[in-house]
C-alpha cells in the first residue's frame, strides 16, 4: 500500500519541493546525452524517470530496489510517463550489476536506510559498477547540530536519522572516490554530495 501513496507522500514530506530535488540532484551528477544511469534504491523511479529525459533515448537508464512493490509502482510510473527505465530487484550493498558499466549512480535517500556494516559496501559497489571517470551523488540528510536542525529533519519524519546522520564526503573519500564536493540543496536538511570515480582507482 505504501508504494501506491509514495510519491505523494515524498512530496508533501518535501513541501512540494521534491521535483526541485530532483533537478538538483541530476545537476550534481551533470547527466549528459548518452550517459548510462543507474539510480540505486530507486523506489519508484521517478528520479530514475526524470534522468531518462536528459540522457536520451539510446542510454541505459536502471533502477535497482529490493522491494517488488515498489518495482511494480516504478513500472507504472515509466509506463504512465511513456519511457524505457530497466527495472532489477536488488540490494545496494550487493547490486546484480556487471563492473564499469555505467557513467552516474545515483543514490538518493538510501544510505541511512541499511545497516551500518551495509553503507561501506554500498559505496563500494557503486564504485564498482561506475566506469573511470563516472560521477556518483549521494543524498541524505546532514546531521543536525541545533534544535532547528533536528526539527526539520523531524518534520520529514527522520529527526533520528538526523541525529547520527554521517558525513557523505568522507564516506565518499573513503571508498575511493576523487573530486568529492558538496552541490546546493533546495532543502536544508538534505545534503547533495559527488565525488568521482577516477582512471587510476581500483575496485
């Protein structure tokens, strides 16, 4: 049931921002024409959906969830919005996806979702699959340092996520991720962070 109000309840958590998040996420990957995009924890792919339409028709667009509800209401969102997004049921921390095979990872609201021996492994793997040179960006909330803090994120429903929230860069950096910088983020409590696969890393 929960899949058939996601979208709408995303948004009112947002304060009708969410499709601005979107663009401010996809501006932080910089999605070009022909880039191969996989958006990990997808849910129910509107982001996935959204990136479809600048990367263009001959790209490959995926999205990778572990819940088939949520596949199933990310297919009639693809199919309703008229566009090819791969649909694959899985886990961050163990993505059924071949190495270097794509240009952006996109991984928005997920990490603060696993277990906490899972987020190392899910920036591994992301890395694993993003060929040299592709972009990762990571969404999540900051962590909260004030009481205003901690009541916005509490008023998206994750005030304790916001609590112990980690520090994106540095979970970046230390999966082996190069030119890790922070994007301008239409909602506060939420940071947008890349970083970069480079040449010469290894997985």
């Amino acid at each position: 049931m929960l899949a058939n109000v996601y979208d709408s309840l995303v948004q009112l958590l947002a304060g009708g921002r969410a499709d601005t998040l979107r663009r401010a996420t996809l501006a932080a990957g910089n999605l070009g024409s022909g880039d191969d995009v996989l958006e990990v924890g997808c849910g129910t792919a509107t982001l996935a959906i959204r990136a479809r339409t600048l990367v263009g028709a001959c790209a490959r667009v995926t999205g990778v969830d572990v819940s088939a509800s949520m596949l199933a209401q990310a297919r009639r969102n693809a199919d309703r919005a008229g566009v090819r997004v791969e649909l694959t049921r899985g886990r961050a921390e163990r993505l059924p996806l071949s190495d270097a095979s794509f240009d952006v990872v996109l991984l928005s609201l997920v990490l603060h979702s696993l277990p906490p021996d899972g987020v190392g492994r899910a920036i591994g793997e992301a890395h694993r699959v993003l060929r040299a040179g592709g972009r990762v960006v990571v969404v999540e909330f900051r962590r909260g340092t004030g009481p205003v803090d901690r009541l916005k994120a509490t008023a998206m429903l994750h005030g304790h996520v916001a609590a112990a929230a980690a520090d994106p860069g540095r979970l970046l950096t230390a999966g082996g991720f190069a030119a890790v910088v922070s994007h301008p983020s239409p909602l506060s409590a939420l940071g947008i962070t890349a970083g970069t696969r480079t040449p010469t890393s290894t997985t």
